[in-house]
C-alpha cells in the first residue's frame, strides 16, 4: 500500500508546521533521504528529507498552511496505487475533512491544486451582533471547514454568502468573492460619526492576522513565563568609555583579516565571564529545586520578522572576544534567514537581549524558561557627568537583569552587575 508522508516534529517545541516549499512535484521518482520539503517550525526553516522511496502520488498539504504534527503532507508509492486508500487507513486524532487550499498557496504540480487535511481544533463561533434569517445561521450553513475559517479572519457573515459547491455549498472562492465585493460584515471602509461631532469618519475594520507558527510559540511561551516566573528587575549604569576606545583598537586590528567585533560581542563575553564568578545566577528552577549549570552557553536574541529567536553560543566563557564575535555574527545572520538547526537555538543558560542598536535607553525583558536570569542592554548614550570637580561627557550604558526569585535573591543579582559593569569599564581584563 502507499505511504502517507506526515508532517514532522522538527523541535523539541514543534506542535505543527508549515510547508514552505516543496522540493518535488506530483508524479516524481523520490529516494530515501531526497530532500522533498522545507518545513517552517516555531523555531527555523528546516529540510526534510523522505524516510521511504517511490512515486509522488498526491500532495496533501499545499504550500503556506498550518498543519499539527502528524498530519498527511504528502502520499508516496507505486504509480497507481489507490491514495484515497491510503489517505483512509492513516488513523486519525480528530475527525478531518478534505478542503480546497486557499488562493495564493502555490501548489508542487501546477496542473493540481493540492488539499489539506483539517482537523476539528477551529472554533465555528457565529459573528456577534448579526442579524440571520430564520434556519440558516452561521452554525447550520453548509461551508467547507477552510470557508468558514477564511470568513472569520476577514469579517464575511456566512449568510449573506451564496455557495457555489455541491448543494450550494459554501467554499473558499465565495467568500473571496464577498471579501473582494465588501460583503455585509467586510466592507472596506463605512461612514461613522461620534457624538457631537457630525464630521464623516471612515471606520476601517478590524483585520485578525494569521500567526506563523514561530509567533505561536512566543506567546505561549511568554505568556507562560511571566505568569509562572516570579520576576524582579536590578538596573545599572556603566560607564562604556574604556570599552568603547577598545572597540576601535579591536576592530583595527582585525580589518586586514574581514573580522569586527560588536559591542554585543563585548557584553556576551562580559556576561559569561560574570557568571563563572556568580554560578548562582547561571541556575534555574526545575518545579522542585535549583539546578546549576556546570556550563555557560550565552544566548542572544535575534530580532526575525516573525518575532524573536535566540541563537546559543556554547561554553562562551571559554572562547576568545574574536571568537563570540565570528560566531555571533555568523549565528545572527543564519538565524534572520531561517537556517539555524534546532540544537544551535536550545540550551543556553543565560540570555542577552540587546535594544540598544534600535536607540531604546532602557528596558526590562521576561526570562526565558529554563533559566534562571536575562540581561537587558540599552543604547550607549553620550552623558554629562562631574569628573574632578568638572563637567565632562561619558558613554554610559543602561543594563536591566530580570531575574527569578525562586533562584536567586536581590543581593545575588546586584553581585552580579557590580562584577558585569567591572569587567566593562576595565575591558582589557577580559582578554589576559
């Protein structure tokens, strides 16, 4: 019989995924380990290769849709072997449903439009505040799992819809059809006035968007850190003078070798240098007890377009400034395309977010879980302070540790930035 292909857990974190692109087309040869799909997860992009050989006979899930773990992608086998067979012996979770793939998703075989399974996870909520003739409400009219879904992200009231499908069904062009034509409840633009004011407004609906499933994953997981951490936050002032002539003095130096060195790579050092002098603060709580971490593996946030990732430098505190600064550079720019492999963004024990290249003084960040601290780095500013009984200016930095309270204490935090402000006000001590 077939093979169904289903979609796979790419992460320790996946809970489903979105094919990208794929790398084949209906009807084609495919070897074992053929790369055949490029999977987006909650983390990265990743290649997926085939686990078995054979024909391309039906590609279930089209290109830009969510899909849970599990869930057929894709049908292999011998030519003319029966697929609905094979689609109908996989057991499934949760009842499904064929449904056509929405418009725009670019199937592998242009001469198919390829389906997708559906599971019973959408809500079908009827809109409120809507006016419905008798016996056809929201809930009782005939529409494709996908058309319903489509409808609510657009505002398109199902019944004032005319389907075009077997019975008069419902499906994904009618109510393109209705969003394009500004149906009753997706109007572009309707007239509105406020009260005392007679003024004509125009009110623009409101627009849901359609989370990645990397933006999914941020806001389950913070929304469950900063409920569950208790945190507290310590700023400090450092003075960035000193670091800043060794920058220049760094970076001069490495010009003939292509190299540079940031002033991220100058904290990411600091901070791993930092926590090998305070291992209370390289610690998280497990739910039962603290656990310290024998090693320190630095992360550091990378702003991507769906949100944020935090690529892992591994036993920083071992390696040189040059080193975290080719390894952070070559981790941020393989992290913004996508191209990180799972094990390079999972494992640190400390975190570094830095704002301070988008011009932000000061700000506080939520621990990520695991760990048991984040540092939060703010934009050097030119400031005027008294030195010797004189007005002077001074790059000052702003740094901000969110920390958990199960961890550690008030005054273990403050250690911490006492030694992390030492290191960069004195950085040539960090490279004996």
């Amino acid at each position: 019989m077939a093979t169904v292909v289903e979609m796979p857990r790419l992460s320790d974190t996946m809970e489903e995924g979105v094919i990208a692109k794929w790398h084949v087309q209906e009807g084609d040869k495919v070897k074992r380990g053929q790369l055949i799909a490029e999977v987006e997860t909650d983390k990265a992009t990743m290649e997926f290769e085939s686990f078995d050989s054979g024909h391309v006979l039906k590609l279930v899930a089209p290109e830009g849709e969510t899909l849970p773990i599990g869930a057929p992608i894709a049908v292999l086998g011998k030519k003319g072997e029966d697929v609905d067979a094979a689609l109908a012996s996989k057991p499934a979770e949760a009842p499904a449903a064929a449904v056509e793939a929405p418009s725009g998703a670019n199937g592998a075989a242009a001469s198919a439009t390829p389906t997708i399974v559906a599971t019973a996870e959408e809500p079908e909520a009827a809109p409120a505040a809507e006016t419905v003739d008798v016996g056809r409400t929201p809930d009782r009219i005939a529409a494709s799992p996908l058309a319903r879904r489509m409808a609510r992200e657009w505002g398109v009231d199902l019944t004032t819809v005319t389907g075009s499908g077997p019975h008069g069904r419902i499906v994904k062009t009618d109510v393109e059809a209705a969003h394009a034509g500004g149906g009753t409840a997706a109007k572009a633009g309707t007239a509105a006035t406020v009260a005392g004011d007679q003024r004509p407004f125009l009110s623009r609906p409101d627009e849901p968007l359609k989370l990645s499933p990397m933006r999914k994953t941020i806001a389950k997981r913070m929304g469950q850190a900063n409920a569950e951490i208790p945190h507290f936050y310590l700023t400090a002032v450092i003075d960035m003078d000193k670091a800043v002539g060794l920058r220049k003095e760094v970076n001069a130096a490495l010009a003939e070798q292509g190299g540079k060195v940031s002033f991220n790579d100058l904290v990411l050092l600091a901070c791993a240098k930092a926590l090998v002098l305070h291992p209370e603060v390289n610690a998280y709580w497990d739910g039962k007890t603290i656990v310290r971490r024998g090693d320190v593996h630095v992360g550091m946030a990378v702003a991507v377009d769906e949100g944020l990732i935090v690529p892992v430098i591994r036993f920083t505190d071992q390696k040189t400034l040059s080193q975290i600064a080719a390894e952070a550079r070559d981790l941020g720019t393989r992290g913004r395309d996508k191209k990180l492999a799972p094990d390079e963004m999972s494992g640190s024990t400390f975190t570094v977010s830095n704002l301070g290249m988008f011009g932000i003084d000061e700000f506080s960040a939520v621990i990520n879980p695991g760990e048991g601290a984040i540092l939060a780095v703010g934009a050097i500013a030119d400031v005027v302070v008294m030195k010797d009984g004189a007005p002077a200016v001074q790059k000052q930095m702003k740094v901000t540790l969110a920390c958990d309270h199960r961890v550690m204490d008030g005054a273990v935090g403050a250690k911490f930035l006492a030694t992390l402000r030492s290191l960069l006000q004195a950085p040539l001590s960090m490279l004996a």
